[in-house]
C-alpha cells in the first residue's frame, strides 16, 4: 500500500507546527553562534598550546555538553509523558536563555573551566525539550504529514547550521564571542514566545504517579518496547554507530582545521558551509522521493555512503578535500536522522513516545560521549588521517554485518 506523500512546505499550512517550526530556526541559528563563540573560547585558551596538548580542551566541551543528556534524558522521558508537552518546550527554553547569559560572564572572570558547569547546565535542560520537541510532532501533524514534518525540521535545523556558523565564525574572528552568546540567548527566548502560540489540547495521563518505583517501572517499559520491536531496535544501534563515529571524528576534524591548518573559527565556516549545503539537499531529496523506499533501507546505504565519505577525508589536506568529503557525509545524514525519526514516530504509541525518544537521546548522547572523550586519547597519539579511515572501516563494517545477518535470516 503506497503512502500518501505530503510536501514539506505544504505542511506549514499547519499553525501548530508552523510555529513551532518557527521556534526551531530562531533557537537553532542561535545555537551554531554559540557553537562558534565556544571555539573561539577554545582557540583563545589554547593559543599557547602544542596541537595535541589542545585536543583534551575541546574533548572537555564536547564533553560536557553531552554528558547531561546521558544522566538526565532517561528520567526527562517519562516526565515528557507526564507534562504537557508544550509546557515543557516554553519552559525549557526560557530557563536556557537565562543560563546562555551566564556565560560571557564566567568566560571572561573565571576562564574556560568554570564555563563547563553552565554548559553542563544548558543542556541538561536540553535533555528535557529533545524528547518533547520529537515526542509533539505526531500531535500537530496527520500521519501521512509526518515525513514531510521531519524533513523541514531537518532542513530547517540545517540551515541555520549553514547561517549561524558562518555568520557565527565571522563574528568571532572579527568582533568577538559575546554577541554570539547574547544573540543565543535571545533566540532561545524568542523560540519560546513562537511555541506559546501553539494551540493544542493536552490529556495529562490520569495513572501519573510521582514515585521513584513508578518512574523507574515506565522508564524499564519504554526500554522493553525498543528491544521487542525489531525496526526500533535497528534504529537505536544504528544511530549508536553513527553517533560514534560522528562524536570521533568531530572533534578530530574541528582541531584539524583550526589548528594544524591553522584556519581558526573561519576554516570551520567553510566546512560547515559544504556540511549544511549538502545536508539540505539531502534532505529535500528524501523528503521528495523517501516517501515509498523503506525507511530500514535508507538507513542502511546512507551508512556505506557515510562510510566512503570518512574515507575520502582520510585523503584530504586541504579545505577543498575536506569540504567534498563531509559534503558526502553531509548528503546522506539527513535521509538517515529523517528516516530514523520519522519510523519511531509511526511505530511507538503516543503514551510513551517521549520515553522511547529520551532513550535513543540516551543511545545518541552515550556513543557520541564516549567517542569524544576517546578522541582525547585517539587524537594524541594517531594522526587525523588514520583516525578517518579508522572511522570509514567501522562504519563500512557495520553495515557488511547488517547485510549478512538479513542474508542469512532469509536462507534460514
């Protein structure tokens, strides 16, 4: 039975997720400004440092960044399912547009290492808006609207990648890192007057129960959903791998640039530029044909095809080498985040559909963690060229695995 296909601006005629996806490109293209203004803090620290003596500093704020997502989300989960849900994305954004001010003020009296405890801040109320922004798109959408809905949140989240990253490494080489900081965190207050203006009527479950035991029985409920539902299950180690990978070699290529090429907060401009030009393209490929391949399918080439990307930056010593080669990985990342989300959201009930995202937030967060702080050990001691074929192996290898389990179900 062939699915209905709805066009991703077709489905902004929708007002709850018109605003709501007005909120995303305000908050995201303040965020990519921050992102810019942190490795402008990372460069001014590390100005005096030998290459490999700097890769622990932006270990430490990728670090730190994640970390709340793996020890919050869990519980963030089952209260997504408690809260309203609309409530809980305004509140969420208000509490990070205070803390985001906070910044520029530890920045510049205390130094690099107190800015971490806000980071670890900010995003430990960000573990509460993921799974709720995720959990709230089958609510204001029809079914058939939901691939077309992920698609423009993708696009969307991708274009202010492209613009607030480039516009992010302008401000930071050439006026400095507070307006980044400050603009962020006015985006975040804007995003949430946008989401206020969503009408919608939210059922609060009426069985909610406060108690540990209680939190713990429906987080232990969501987990079991994910390992009985086999297409789920594919999405969470995949997503695992892909994060990993992603979490190594970010951290590899960020000092790469800035450093041993010695491009500063400008070279990642132009990388971002290609990463977030071929990620929107993919993005409306799959959002225009993806509507009638299998989501699994998807998933599984755009893993080879991210695989061969990684190798090709394995080559590469100059910005145009590294620009095609995470253009590659650009181009297929997006038809597996949409395809990924957009089978979760078909799949899982609504009662815990905001456990079932914490969850893969958890998955997501825990390889992209542990991959990070990996790269402050990898990246001291094996070149960047190395660590990227490393990674194009592991992912090839991955989906040689995937391929030789099915082949070999079918013959059983």
């Amino acid at each position: 039975m062939k699915r209905r296909s709805s066009s991703p601006l077709r489905v902004l005629r929708n007002r709850n997720f018109f605003f709501l996806w007005i909120g995303e490109i305000i908050s995201h293209f303040g965020d990519r400004l921050a992102q810019m203004a942190l490795v402008g803090l990372y460069l001014k620290e590390t100005v005096s440092m030998p290459l490999s003596h700097s890769i622990p500093v932006m270990r430490n704020l990728f670090f730190f960044s994640t970390l709340p997502v793996v020890i919050f989300a869990p519980l963030a989960g089952v209260y997504v399912d408690r809260w309203r849900r609309k409530s809980t994305l305004m509140s969420c954004d208000f509490l990070r547009a205070g803390l985001i001010l906070i910044i520029p003020l530890m920045a510049y009296q205390k130094g690099i290492t107190h800015v971490y405890a806000v980071i670890f801040l900010v995003f430990a109320v960000t573990s509460f808006f993921i799974p709720a922004r995720s959990a709230i798109i089958p609510n204001l959408v029809e079914k058939e609207e939901l691939l077309a809905a992920n698609s423009l949140s993708n696009i969307t989240r991708m274009a202010a990648t492209v613009g607030g990253v480039s516009i992010g490494g302008i401000v930071v080489a050439f006026i400095g890192v507070r307006t980044s900081f400050y603009l962020n965190s006015l985006g975040f207050a804007l995003s949430g007057l946008a989401i206020s203006a969503i009408r919608i009527q939210e059922d609060l479950p009426s069985h909610a129960r406060s108690g540990l035991r209680e939190v713990g029985r429906e987080l232990i409920q969501g987990l079991k959903f994910i390992g009985r539902e086999p297409r789920i299950k594919f999405v969470a180690i995949s997503l695992f791998v892909l994060m990993g990978a992603s979490g190594l070699g970010y951290v590899i290529v960020t000092v790469f640039v800035t450093k041993a090429l010695g491009l500063g907060t400008i070279g990642l401009s132009i990388l971002a530029a290609s990463l977030g030009g071929t990620v929107l393209c993919g993005s409306l490929l799959y959002s225009h044909f993806g509507e009638h391949l299998r989501r699994d399918r998807v998933i599984l080439t755009s893993i080879i095809m991210a695989g061969i990307g990684t190798i090709i930056l394995a080559q590469s010593r100059t910005v145009l080498l590294l620009s095609m080669g995470v253009g590659v990985i650009g181009l297929v990342a997006s038809p597996i985040m949409i395809a990924s989300y957009t089978l979760v959201q078909e799949i899982t009930p609504d009662r815990i559909r905001g456990r079932i995202f914490a969850a893969l937030e958890v998955i997501i967060s825990s390889a992209f963690l542990i991959f990070v702080w990996l790269a402050g050990v990898v990246g001291t001691r094996v070149p960047p060229s190395q660590v990227f074929y490393l990674i194009g192996v592991a992912l090839l290898g991955y989906a040689g695995a995937v391929l030789l389990v099915r082949l070999s179900r079918r013959k059983a």
